[in-house]
C-alpha cells in the first residue's frame, strides 16, 4: 500500500519496532485474560498489572480453579495471559492489538503477597486491591517467551526486549487526543481524504466517516469504509518523527493540510 503524504511517496511507512508497540500497549494497560488454563472459559483476573517486563500480577478469587492449579503446582502453572488493546473509539470491531504472554503462574507465600500487594496499590491503584487475602489472591505470571500482534504484523517479542524497549510517546494521551478528535473535529479527519489509496477515497456518508484508532511518533493511523462493504485499517505517514506534543499538532496539521491549524 502506498501512502502520500504532500510530494513525498512510501510504499512502507515507518512504524514503530514491534517490542516499542508491545510496550506501549503494556503501559496502556488493556482487557486480560488467562488462557490454555483447562478451563471451558478464559478466566478475567479481578484486576491485573503488567510490569515492563512482561510480569504480570494478577488477582483471582480464592476459590478459582486457576488459583489452586497454580497453588498446587510446584513449579508453577503454565498459562498464557492474553492483553487486547482496543481502539480509542467505539466502533464494531474494537480490538487493535494483542500481546500474548506464555508462562508460569505462581501463587506467593502470604507475607510476599501482602508486599506485593501493597506495592502494586503504590503503582497501579485498584478497588478490588483491597479484597487481596480477603477471599482473593494476588499471583504473578513469569514469562518466558510473548508475541504481538496488530495490523502492522505479528512477531515474538522476548522479555527482554519488552523491558528495554521504550513505550510510543503518546501513548498514555492517545486516548483523549483521538476521541476528542474523533467528537469534536469530524472536518478534520474528512481532509485527510486525500492521502487514502484511490480506492478509498470516495466520500462516505456519517455511519462511514473516517475514524482515528492509533496514533505514535511516526504516524496516525485511521479505519475507512472499504468498497464491497467492511473496512480497512490505513496508516498516514507524517512527514518527520514526532516526539513531543507540539511537534504532534505540527504534524497532524500537515497531514490536515493547515500548517497553522490550532491543536484538536
């Protein structure tokens, strides 16, 4: 697919490294879930936590199947925690991103549960925080390996590089960046018609507008209606990495095609 942007052509825009959009995600935050766990269902942690380095606290009630697996094995039981990143506004098909972590569960002995516990209240507040060694545990996947995948690809990401990588700049604000644009500036995604493949040009009616699902240092990315019906996912390249919010309004308003336009 080729994107254009002002005079300058791509065939493949950058994209930030897979392990930066696997952090990025981590740093989000998103829906969780175990899985492979035996059960007929993924099994939805009272709260959870993922650390940058892919290990992830998670609270279960006591009488969970998982928790005793997990407190009966002596090495810990082997799960696979599931991350779903959805798009920063609603739209039928949600899910922009998943980042599956393959590892063991462990239950910690009481008093390290309680510091964990603590610690984790200290870093990521939670209300169901309080119910930890009140009818609920809080245990911890170790990972050993971790894929992610979005519309960019899908590729291993190891615990490492997760820890190295640094998250996207913007990630923390694209949430109220995008569905403040999406509200309040429909004119604004409507102008950037123009960069789409040919085929997707044509004006749609407000059910088919374009909407903003990610933004990042090197680019917004949007969902537009496709011909024959559904839709397809299309990065805008922008014409330099952005990397501080001022550079991000320079940017975007490029891609809008008013250098002076104000901020969305």
């Amino acid at each position: 697919m080729e994107v254009t942007v002002g005079t300058t052509r791509t065939r493949r825009p950058p994209t930030p490294a897979t392990a930066e959009r696997a952090r990025s995600l981590v740093t989000r935050g998103g829906r969780a879930a175990l899985v492979g766990t035996g059960e007929p269902e993924p099994c939805a942690p009272l709260m959870h936590h993922t650390w940058p380095d892919g290990t992830t606290d998670v609270l279960l009630p006591d009488d969970h199947p998982v928790r005793e697996k997990a407190r009966l094995a002596i090495d810990g039981f082997p799960v696979m925690l599931e991350l779903t990143g959805s798009t920063p506004v609603p739209l039928p098909e949600p899910v922009r991103e998943l980042l599956w972590l393959l590892g063991r569960l462990h239950e910690p002995d009481p008093r390290t549960g309680r510091d964990r516990a603590l610690r984790l209240a200290e870093k990521a507040p939670h209300p169901n925080l309080l119910d930890a060694g009140r009818g609920a545990t809080l245990l911890r996947l170790h990972p050993s390996s971790a894929v992610y995948s979005d519309a960019e690809g899908c590729a291993p990401v190891s615990p490492v590089e997760l820890s190295a990588a640094e998250p996207d700049p913007f990630c923390r604000v694209e949430q109220v960046w995008l569905e403040h644009l999406d509200r309040a500036h429909p004119d604004m995604l409507a102008a950037l018609r123009r960069h789409l493949p040919h085929g997707l040009r044509s004006p749609g009616d407000a059910a088919g507008r374009i909407r903003p699902i990610g933004v990042d240092r090197f680019g917004l990315r949007v969902r537009v209606p496709a011909s024959g019906g559904g839709t397809q996912d299309v990065r805008l390249a922008f014409s330099a990495e952005a990397t501080t919010p001022a550079e991000l309004q320079k940017r975007f308003a490029e891609l809008v095609g008013c250098p002076v336009a104000q901020q969305p």
